[in-house]
C-alpha cells in the first residue's frame, strides 16, 4: 500500500481548495483568516503538505492555522516538524475538539481517508451547532467514496431521498416524486438483485452536509421558538412519553395540530417507509438498528411536530385568516432559521480523484453565508421577541395590508430558494492509482463474505480475480436465499 499524500492528484485537489478560499474570501485579509485542517504527516519529511500548497501560497500565517491529528505517530511527527501551526497538546480526533473549541474559523478542511459515517456526520453536526465555523466560511469535506457496507449504503438512500425531496438533487432524477415512487423505485431494484447506483446515492454525502449546516443549532439544541410555543411542553410530553402508535391520535385530540396537518407530519417519517417497505431491512432490521436511536427518533419527531403546530400559533398572534396558512408557514420558517442560525449555501464546488490507493475520493467545497441582512428586511415587518415568544406586525396600522404580505412573501421566497439549491455536477480530475501487475484472487468463501458485507459485484470483480461480475451476482442470490449459512470472516481479513 502507498502511504505518501505526494501525489498528482491529490495535489490538484489541493489547488481546488486554495482557489475557491482565494475567490470565496477575497473580501477577507489573510492575516484575518483562521483556519483549521488535518495537516497529515504520513512519512517522515512530507508533514503537512496542506499547509505547505494551500495556506502558506494564499499568504494565511502559519500561527492562523489549526492542525489536528489523532493518531499518534503522525501527531508526533507533526510536533517534529515545527512548522510554526497550532496542535493540541496531545493527539486529538476532530470531534473532541469540535465539541469543545471556543474559536470560530474560517476555514474548516476535514481530509479523511474513510466514509462519512456516523462519527464524521456528528463533527458537522458540533460545527454547526456550535457555530464554529465564521458566517462566511469555508467548509471542504474529503470522503472515499467506494466500498460502502451494506449499512452505509442504507443511510445514503436516507440522505439521498431526504436531499431529493428537499430540492437538492433537480436533475438527479427524484425531484417532484412521491414517497410511494421512491420506494417503488428501489423496491424493484432490490428484488430483482440489481447494485444501487451507488454513484446516484453518494450525492447523500453532499446533501447530508447542507442540511446539517442548515439546521444550525438545532443539531445542539431545541430552538428557542419551539421552546417559547405555548403547547411545546404538552406536546413534549406525549411524544417523549406514548409508543409511536398511539401518537396520532393523541396529538390529534390535543387540538394542537389539525387533523389535515398530521400527514404533512407523517411523509417525514421516510426512513422506515423507505427501508422497510423497499424491502432493503426487514421490520426485525430496522426495529433493531432504531433501538438505540429511538430517543433521536423522538426528538426528531418533535421537532417536526412542533414546527407545524407553530403555524397555529403564528396564524392566532397576527390575526391571520385560515387560507393564509401559507403565509404563517413561511413566517415560521424564517423565524426558525434566524433562531438556530442557519448556514445556506453561497456557491459549491464537487469534484473526485482516484486516489494512489485506489479510492475513489469525494471532495466537497462549500462557501456559505448566514445572510443576517435578509432577516433584518424581514424584521422591519415581523417583530419576535425571543425570550418572550410574542409575534405581531412590527407597524399594527398595516396588519391588514396587501403590501406587507407581499413583501413577506417576496423574502421567504429569497430563503426557500436559498434551501433548496440544486448541487452541482461532480468533476473527475483524475487517477493517480498504479494497478499492480496482477489482481489478488480470492475464494468464493471469501467473495461471499464480502458480498454478505454489501460490497457491491463491479467492485469486488474489479478488484480481485477470479469471478465475474454475473458470477458474483448469483452468489448475491443464494445470499439472500439464505442458502450459505456460515458468514465468518476469511482467514486474511
Ligand atoms: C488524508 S490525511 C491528510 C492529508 C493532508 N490534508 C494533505 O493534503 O496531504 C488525514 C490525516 O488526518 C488524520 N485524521 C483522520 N481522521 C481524523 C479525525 N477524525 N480526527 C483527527 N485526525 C484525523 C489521519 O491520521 C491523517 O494523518
């Protein structure tokens, strides 16, 4: 395996980055940037390549940038090296120091080798909901973007469909789909033993970033306006408390919630429609991998609940009509995105590399924007006391007035279009993998194993002799039939 980051492609990443910070903050000074990266020191000599081809190039000093490591030998070198950046004091994972930073940077550079699992989603979920990065920054992600297991696959047609509904994905096929065509849709792909287009499905990782950065706050805690709702802790209590089947008609009888409402509710809960329905886990799968998430389950639910149950508030405190539901909707929105400090997109860039080690790397460049002058317009017609919960018309003479609706209509337009951008293209740039001179074989035991673990057929045959792609397909079938009983590791895993 070729452990150096000396390598063509990933320099043209590297160039990738330091021209979109060049162009996304020009407005800036560089000695006013502050950045923070995984530098890398995978061999003695090559420490921080990152800092050496983007930052120093862009004129961002040295004692700007935050290096982290959490593996010790490369944390070691990196102290060696003294180059003149920031490290912990000890080697640290990026979470735990996302979960405590004080600082806001403009830059944030997270260069994995692996997925983006559940450990790498909960650092984007502490940057934004901690507002560690700047109202202006910079967020780059690098992910591999091959061999996905089985489960991770599950959680990319998640973010997948969820991103499609949201607008993301215009162009990608399901924008303007009902729930019911999705899983149709992979439904059939799943009984008739077809891969996933698992390149379709990536497109989740982008999506997964958008929304978390959208949620701001939210991922760390309940927004205020929820919390300020005159039924949030009646509803609290039913949710947190009564099994998922009851709670339709409770928060029905509760009156908080018009009966017409709950379905607007309901199409939320997509993943176990989507899962279970598509034939991808059974009921037994699903119900054992939300056990432990049934908390977030809730909490999520909640959120969703209180969200529309903030309409009705909204529609009583400005005296709006019942056909202006719309209206409120959009009021609501807003409010709760100026609450938890949403981060919207103000240009992304996508682009993937073959890295030395035949991966497949997926690099994201997003510049985002807060947009604190859009709320202030919409402040000079809505005023909201936060610590109070009271909504009413920032001039009451006009709470009546055509004019004041339409120039609300006209700034929630401006948000939801800012929420649903369509993600641009991803551009290959390249491959830098040399292929040994001859595949690694392997059994069949060994094939089944790792088809048993979701790796996809094109991959396994394009990795490792001697089985065809339709051979290995048939193997995928007696898998499922159940017909090989033993799925115990290879003896070289
Ligand atoms: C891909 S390398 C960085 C390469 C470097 N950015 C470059 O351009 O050459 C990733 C480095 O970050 C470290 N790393 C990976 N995941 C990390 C995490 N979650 N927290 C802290 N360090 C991490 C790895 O040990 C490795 O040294």
């Amino acid at each position: 395996m070729v452990r150096s980051y000396d390598d063509p492609l990933k320099r043209q990443a590297r160039e990738k980055l330091r021209h979109f910070i060049a162009r996304k903050l020009a407005f800036k000074k560089p000695s006013d940037i502050k950045v923070v990266c995984f530098p890398g020191a995978e061999v003695e000599g090559e420490e921080a390549l990152e800092v050496k081809e983007i930052y120093d190039p862009l004129g961002i000093p040295r004692k700007n940038v935050v290096g982290l490591e959490k593996e010790q030998d490369q944390f070691k070198r990196l102290k060696r090296a003294n180059l003149g950046i920031i490290l912990t004091e000890a080697p640290m994972s990026d979470l735990d120091f996302f979960t405590s930073t004080p600082d806001k940077f403009d830059v944030i550079s997270l260069d994995y080798q692996g997925h983006q699992d559940e450990s790498e989603t909960k650092t984007l979920e502490q940057i934004a909901g901690r507002q560690v990065l700047s109202k202006y920054g910079i967020l780059c992600t690098n992910y591999a973007g091959q061999r996905e297991t089985r489960r991770l696959q599950s959680n990319m047609l998640i973010g997948f469909t969820s991103g499609a509904f949201l607008g993301h994905g215009k162009g990608m096929g399901f924008s303007g789909f009902s729930v019911d065509e999705v899983v149709n849709f992979w439904k059939q792909k799943y009984e008739s033993n077809e891969d996933f287009e698992l390149s379709q499905l990536r497109n989740a990782i982008t999506f997964e970033t958008l929304s978390t950065f959208l949620k701001g706050t939210e991922n760390v805690s309940t927004p205020k306006l929820f919390q300020k709702h005159p039924y949030y802790e009646q509803l609290r209590e039913l949710i947190m408390t009564l099994p998922f089947d009851q709670l339709r008609s409770a928060i029905i009888g509760s009156g908080v919630i018009e009966p017409e409402d709950y379905g607007t509710i309901e199409r939320f809960d997509v993943p176990k429609r989507l899962l279970v329905d598509s034939g991808i886990l059974t009921s037994a799968e699903y119900e054992e991998r939300v056990k432990g998430i049934d908390d977030v389950r809730r909490e999520m639910f909640n959120h969703i609940v209180q969200i529309v149950a903030i309409r009705k508030h909204i529609a009583e405190s400005l005296g709006l009509k019942k056909r202006e539901r719309g209206l409120a909707d959009f009021i609501g929105y807003v409010l709760n995105m100026q609450g938890v400090k949403s981060y919207f997109p103000r240009s992304i860039e996508r682009y993937s590399y073959t890295s030395n080690k035949n991966m497949l790397m997926l690099l994201d460049l997003v510049a985002f924007d807060q947009n604190e002058n859009a709320y202030r317009e919409f402040g000079e017609l809505i005023s909201y006391g936060p610590q109070t919960g009271k909504i009413s018309f920032r001039d009451q003479a006009k709470k009546d007035s055509l004019m004041v609706r339409k120039r609300i209509l006209g700034i929630t337009r401006k948000f939801i279009a800012l929420t649903s951008q369509a993600v641009p293209e991803r551009i290959y740039l390249g491959s830098s993998w040399v292929p040994p001179p001859r595949k690694e074989r392997i059994s069949k035991e060994e094939a089944v194993y790792l088809l048993s673990g979701g790796v996809p057929c094109a991959e396994i045959a394009d990795t490792y002799a001697p089985f065809t792609v339709g051979q290995l397909a048939a193997f995928r079938a007696h898998i499922t039939m159940g017909t090989y009983k033993d799925k115990t590791p290879p003896p070289n895993s």
